[in-house]
C-alpha cells in the first residue's frame, strides 16, 4: 500500500497531510451517501423534480397500465429513462440515484438513419469528445441507449497517458486499454462496434465488463468518476477499489471491515479482470477427475464443493446417483461434473448449445474421453432436463437448444429454490410408490 500512496500522491496534487487512497475513499463515500430529498411537483398525471442541473420525470405509462417511468433529462440536452415501475418505487429508484451523484452513462442517442433490411445499421462516428468538469475530466462522448465513451488522464497532466472507458448506463464498464488521448479516441468507435448490443441497458457478459470474483461469484465493478480511482464493488469480502496507478499499471485495493486497506494485485489490467480474491479456497485436490467415475464417486465430489449453494449441491448430488442403467446417463454425469468443476474455477456462464455443442465443450474441459454416440448425448440432456430444473430445453426453428443455469449454482434464486423443492417432494412420492 505504501507503493500505490506514493505513486498516487505523484500522479495528483494531494494534500500533503493526507494519505492518498483515505482521501480518496472519504471523498467516495461522502460523493455517494449525500443527503438528498426531492419536493415532487405534480403536472396531470406526471411528476417533476430538480437535482443539481439535471431534470426528474416520471412518466404515467400507457393507458390502463400502472407502470411508470423514471427519466432523467441531462444539462446539455437529451434524456434517458432509467428505470420502470410503480410511483413511490420510482421515486426511492431517483433519490438513490442522485445520492450516487447522478446517473452513469450519457443521454439515449438515436441514429439519424435507420437500419434498412438486409443492410446494417449506420453507426456515428465519436467525433464530438468533449472535457467534462467531473472529477476525472475526461473527454467523454455518448452513444447508444445510455452508454458513453471517457477517455480519461492518467495524472494531473491532461496531456500526458490516457485510459479509454465504455461505460453502460448501469454503471460497468470495459477498461479497453491505455495510451495518448488522440489515439483512444479514434479508437472508441472501433470497440463500440464490438459490444454485444448497445441500445441493451446494461453490458453483456461477452463484452468482458471489468469484474472481480469471490468464491467465483462475479462482482462487477461500478465506474468511478475520481482521480485515481477508475471502480467500486462491495463484496462479502468488503469494498474494492480499481486504482489507476499508469500506463497499463493498475491495482485492486480491498477495504474490509476493520478499515484497513490492503492491495491484493497490481500489475496489467487484463490480469485485474475477472481476479478471483479467494484464490486457494478451493483445493486443487477438489477439482480432480473422480475415480473410478461412478456414480457414488461424482456424488461425494460434489457434496466436497464449497462454492456450491447447499440446496445445488444436494440436488446435484442426488441427480448423479440416480443416473445409473438408463440411456445416456453416463453422459449426464460427465455433464454434470464439467458444469460443477468449471464453477469452481469461477465460470458463471451457461453453456448453450445443441446436444453436439453441449457435448463438445465438456471434451474440450477434459472430462471425456470421446463425444456421446447422438441418441445416448440426446437421452443424456432429456434425462437432466426431466429431473432438474437446472437444464432446459427450446426448440428454435426446429432445432433443439439446451441450456443449463450455471449461474444458480452459488445463488440460485427464489424461484429454483421453489422448484428444487417441488421436484424433492415429487422425488420422495415416486420413492415411496416404487416401495
């Protein structure tokens, strides 16, 4: 930590009896615990209110509909609607916004010409970069449904390195990468070509958010508007910091709940992203290939996993033992153990495919030795499909899709909760029947 006071203190004109990273953090929380209570103004069926230079509405929404929504309305012109629902939510939604110190991301661009059939859609070059006053004072341009391209000094020499920002109306963000400001943004149009969608309200996991992991749960990190300071997250752990220390030289501070900061990386920022903060926490011992791979064996493999929620690891378990003697239950178990060792090393994404792709990423993990024959990878994702509410099938143009919802497996929502219930109960009812 001294290294990263130091070299913050060089980069940025400090006051000589504080420590760098105390200020600014005191300076973050005060920035996002201020007090703010809005006077709302009732015009038919709308409500108006002020905060600093930017206008509130809440809109009423279409006819017989009680849905509502929240727009913000920025100094220079343009609009965005935040957030959808009922009155008193939406007015909570504005003052929670306005304590975070306004909304992230810029106003909706539309594009002065529509997609035609057949033919992609014109995008707008980012021509028109401008120095915002903010802390950051970063050359910033909006695009899309709310996101924004900030280019941002690296010290107090507006001249000197930069750091290019995509920043989504949520908040995340992607860290493109550093270099001078004239290059950054030329380049910003180029990678705004490579997000996923940008009129989506939020970034895609392919886009490669900047993130952080705890027990392989992704934490995404909120983009912060102070020198030094590029991001935030609370974790279980406690808050994280992204500092920007130079060119490519970032650092992740960790802020627990004694108050004592602590670096936990610092180097390039492609390493930064996606870093598990609790590295060791599963054995490597715990990932190896069980053996002999019956379905007992899966079972205690699994019941040994320690990022899995206990209700998954149950069902889990309980879903290997029973895949014995029917088609392409062998296959389920390799499955299922692909789907559960990749959790541990932090994958959070569900695989998609047809049965041929599903079955090709678990060879491409290791855990098999040859693909499934089609009618036993088949039986293999109908019998998980028919036994858990983890797996899903869709058909799509007469092609059969499956999905599994790795993303249950840490947090499963209350909804899998209530469907793992069903399915035990309806499990101990075939038990006692076959009894």
């Amino acid at each position: 930590m001294l290294e990263i006071q130091q070299r913050l203190r060089e980069l940025f004109n400090f006051p000589t009896a504080e420590e760098p990273f105390t200020y600014l953090q005191q300076y973050w929380r005060l920035l996002t615990s201020q007090a703010v209570t809005f006077e709302w103004e009732r015009h038919g069926s709308d409500y108006y209110a002020w905060w600093k230079d930017f206008d509130i509405k809440i809109e009423s929404g279409r006819a017989r509909s009680r849905e509502m929504k929240l727009r913000f309305r920025w100094p220079r012109g343009g609009s965005r609607i935040v957030g959808r629902g009922e009155l008193l939510a939406l007015q909570a939604r504005a003052e929670q916004i306005c304590r975070r110190g306004g909304p992230q991301g810029a106003p909706f661009v539309t594009e002065d010409e529509p997609a035609r059939p057949g033919r992609p859609q014109r995008r707008l070059h980012l021509t028109e970069f401008r120095r915002m006053k903010t802390h950051d004072t970063a050359l910033a341009q909006g695009f899309g449904a709310g996101y924004e391209a900030r280019v941002r000094p690296l010290g107090a020499d507006l001249h000197g390195d930069h750091a290019l920002f995509l920043v989504s109306p949520t908040g995340a963000f992607v860290l493109v990468g550093f270099g001078p400001d004239y290059n950054l943004t030329a380049l910003a149009n180029y990678w705004r070509g490579n997000l996923t969608n940008e009129f989506s309200s939020d970034l895609h996991d392919g886009d490669e958010p900047f993130a952080i992991r705890v027990r392989g749960v992704q934490h995404r990190l909120e983009y912060v508007r102070l020198p030094g300071l590029a991001g935030y997250v609370h974790t279980p752990l406690g808050e994280v910091y992204l500092c920007l220390l130079g060119d490519d030289d970032v650092a992740l501070v960790l802020v627990g709940d004694d108050g004592a900061a602590r670096c936990l990386f610092r180097g390039a920022a492609s390493q930064a992203n996606g870093l598990e903060l609790l590295p060791d926490e599963v054995p490597v011992v715990l990932l190896e290939r069980p053996r002999p791979f019956t379905p007992e064996m899966v079972a205690e493999a699994i019941a040994r996993q320690p990022k899995l929620a206990p209700a998954i690891r149950d069902h889990l378990a309980a879903l290997v033992r029973a895949a014995r003697d029917e088609i392409g239950t062998e296959y389920a178990r390799h499955l299922v153990w692909a789907l559960v060792a990749a959790h541990a090393r932090g994958r959070r994404t569900p695989v998609v495919g047809t049965h041929t792709e599903v079955f090709a990423w678990v060879l491409e993990q290791g855990d098999m030795r040859a693909p499934p024959k089609e009618r036993a990878g088949r039986g293999a994702l109908h019998w998980l499909a028919a036994r858990s509410p983890l797996f899903e099938r869709a058909v799509v143009k007469r092609i059969a899709y499956w999905k599994n919802h790795v993303e249950w497996f840490s947090e499963p929502n209350a909804a899998c909760i209530a469907r793992l219930a069903t399915r035990a109960g309806k499990g101990r009812v075939d038990d006692r029947q076959d009894q």
